[in-house]
C-alpha cells in the first residue's frame, strides 16, 4: 500500500494503530537474500551496415551503433549477463555476420556473441538481424529478423536483447516493456505527483495526467492498453480507468464513496478494488467496462490491495483485522478467506507472480519497509532488499524481477528500482525524476 492511501486510511478508515503487532503470530525465521549471481560476458559489438542509407531516424550507420549500445545496456540491466562493447570493440563486417571470427570475440573475453545488421527496407523502415553465438562451441543459438519503423529502432533493440537474454538463461522476455509510475516533483510538504509512461530503459518518457490531483497505484491492463489508478483530490480518493490510445479517463464506480486499490483481473474484464463506507474498506469487483461493483469481504476494518492470482481463481489482499496489516487470499468469489502472513510486523501491498509460485510485497518493521516474497500459502519467506524504506513491488512478465520504490531518508526522494528474485543487488531503473508506485507492463505485441 502506497503512503498516501496509509496515510488517508489512517485519517479516514483506521480505528486503530496501523502498524501494530499481531502478539499470536507464531515465530517464523526469515531469510535475507544477498549476495552476486555469476554473470556470463556476451560480446556487443556494432552491427554491421550492408551500405550507408539515410533514415528519419537517421543513418544506418549510426542506428546500428545505437541499436547496439541499446543491447548492452539491456543485457547490464538483467544483473545476469555482463555485456562487452560496443566501445573498445571493432565492429562487425557484413561478411561475418553469420560467420563470425570466434577466436577474437573469446580472446576480448567473450562466451557469446551478439551478430547482427541494420539494413533500411524502403519507405522508411529498417530490418534488424539479431544472431547470437557460442564462442566456445562456435554454435549459432539463435537468429531473429525484426523489421520495424526507423523511428521504432529501440524496440527492435529490446526485442534482440530479449532473445539473448531469453537462450542464455532459459527465462521469458521483459525488456521489450514499459514501465508506468507516480513522477514527484517538489519540496516534500508539496509533492506535485503525475503518472508517467516509459520504455523499461528510461527512454520514450512521457507524462500521463497534469499534476493538477495527486495520483497514486497506476497499474496496466493485461493487454498495455489501459491503466486504472487512485486520484486524490482534497479528502475525495477515487479509482479511475484510463485508456492510453485515446486519453479517455473516467470514474471506475460513479457516486462519492471512496475508492482506492484497483487493479486488473488476468483476463481484463474485471477490476477489483477497494472501496471504504462508513469507516469500513471492503474488497469489490466490477466489470471493467462499468456497472454494478460486487462486495467480495464483509470483516470489520480496512481489507485493501487486492491482487488476483495469475489463473484468477484467487485474490490476495492485505487486511488489518487481527490489529496489524496482514495478508491474506480468498477465492475469487470472496469465499475461503486465510490469513497467510505470520513473520511479525506488518505486510502490505501484495502482488501475485505471474508464474503464480509468490506473492510479492512490502514488510514493515523495526522502523523499516522491505520488500519480501513468500508462496500462496505463506511459506518459504524471504525479504529480497535490505534498506530503509523500500515498498510497492510489481513483477516483471517473466516473474524473475521485482520492480519498488525507494525512498531516501531525510529528503523524501524517492526512485524506482528492480531486484532479481533469486538473490542480488536491487539496481536502480533510470528516470529523469523521483518516482513512486512503478508498475511493469505486459510485454508488447
């Protein structure tokens, strides 16, 4: 949960202390991931140019260095492969693209090679060869041909990086995604928040709502195509739906109750939510398309954060009535609920894998906030970051990354940052402003 629905359920809904302890929790030990994945060195060299054409993206020349500083970069970001070049490398020949010179790439160091070329088709577009090789078996392992706008070079990029990243580790694509978040400007009493779009890499950013309401909780549609989030003008918190291609943004619910928490259901037709009455949240459903929301919780207290299973059978939430937040999942009908969290502390802001093996979220205790994840039935907990204030996971689409904020203590600042869930450092993800609530998108078609 992000602080400002903590903070307006505590003005507006809490009866009692937020962050209590839940004295009948039985002990339960904890393990604290750490230290560095071996990485594998993949060379990146500049891909190579047929002949020099003229693009609006500008020369293939230059598009192929650019394609091939994107790849690097892409792959440094996994935390699990270490990328070689394109600086301090000579780049490719045309004639070696598909038969490559092994013996320098293995003395630069190298147990892969990515080979490829950049060639303009006509009317303004570009086919991206994208090869990848062992240096040591001297085998190809992969060959992928993208043909794409010039103007759309970066995503040819990131879908090459996908197919190294995706042969040499065995894992699903995310880094031909995007990433939406909460962007904060301002002194930290007078916080101007607005949602911002990005490609996984930082680039193509661009803002989403005016700052005019502050804006919480932005969370993609199954498909890309749409957000739903929390606005929050004056005491007024209200759930909203926003379609990306249009700009159409409208209510979720109609009517003044507040509602807060939205997100998606696997196959897109449903948005579950909470909504507060009379000094009590409770966990709804409703058709996304609009009509009458449904009750799913009925106990007394704040239940908030609802997150479905990735089959959409179950729904994970967080609920303070046994004194302290706490997790729990319930049929997708609102049946069978059980409480599931029982480190001590408090846990917040869960949120399904969609591998469907953990639930993500954020621990609260001792002073801090951690991010930790634990199986559906609440075992096998581990806390995956080890600072100060660190909440709001999200997954990455192959389950191999969770993505939070940090915030900086003293200032307030916060930025975003990813960590792989089988143990290493959390790297922080570029954006030019602080940010909050980051959540990762689908990969693209």
């Amino acid at each position: 949960m992000s602080k400002l629905i903590a903070a307006f359920l505590a003005i507006v809904l809490w009866p009692a202390a937020a962050f209590a302890q839940d004295s009948d929790a039985p002990p339960l030990e904890v393990d604290v991931i750490g230290g560095q994945q071996g990485n594998q060195p993949v060379a990146v060299p500049t891909m190579a140019v047929p002949r020099p054409q003229e693009t609006s993206a500008g020369n293939t020349v230059a598009l192929s260095r650019s394609i091939s500083e994107v790849i690097a970069s892409d792959l440094r970001l996994t935390g699990v492969l270490t990328p070689i070049g394109p600086v301090g490398l000579r780049g490719l020949d045309f004639d070696e693209v598909t038969d490559p010179t092994f013996d320098d790439w293995r003395r630069a160091g190298a147990s892969a090679l990515v080979s490829g070329f950049v060639e303009s088709r006509g009317g303004d577009r570009i086919t991206v060869g994208c090869y990848l090789f062992d240096t040591v078996t001297r085998r190809e392992l992969a060959r992928e041909g993208f043909s794409v706008a010039a103007q759309d070079w970066r995503r040819a990029a990131h879908k090459c990086a996908d197919v190294v990243y995706t042969r040499l580790t065995g894992e699903g694509a995310f880094l031909d995604t995007r990433i939406v978040y909460v962007a904060e400007t301002g002194p930290k009493n007078a916080r101007v928040k607005r949602i911002a779009i990005m490609d996984s890499d930082g680039s193509n950013h661009r803002y989403l709502t005016d700052g005019a309401d502050t804006v919480v909780t932005p969370r993609f549609s199954p498909d890309g195509s749409q957000l739903v989030y929390m606005s929050y003008k004056g005491r007024r918190a209200r759930a909203r739906v926003l379609d990306l291609a249009t700009g159409q943004d409208r209510l979720l619910v109609p009517g003044t109750a507040f509602t807060f928490a939205p997100r998606f259901s696997p196959d897109g037709r449903f948005i579950v939510f909470s909504m507060g009455t009379f000094g009590n949240s409770d966990i709804y459903i409703v058709p996304a398309r609009g009509g009458e929301p449904r009750r799913l919780t009925t106990a007394p207290g704040v239940d908030t954060s609802p997150s479905f299973s990735p089959d959409g059978r179950q729904i994970v939430f967080e609920s303070d009535r046994s004194g302290s937040q706490q997790l729990y999942v319930m049929n997708s009908d609102g049946s069978g609920e059980r409480r599931i969290s029982f480190g001590g502390g408090s846990y917040a802001s869960p949120v399904w894998s969609p591998r469907g093996d953990l639930i993500a979220f954020t621990r609260i205790g001792g002073g801090a906030f951690r991010i930790g994840v634990m199986s559906a039935s609440g075992r096998g907990e581990r806390l995956l970051t080890n600072s100060w204030q660190d909440e709001g996971p999200s997954w990455a689409p192959n389950g191999q990354f969770v993505m939070f904020h940090r915030t900086r203590r003293g200032s307030g600042e916060a930025s975003l940052y990813a960590v792989p869930v089988g143990g290493g450092s959390a790297r922080l993800l570029p954006t030019p402003l602080g940010g909050s609530d980051p959540s990762w998108s689908p990969l693209k078609d």
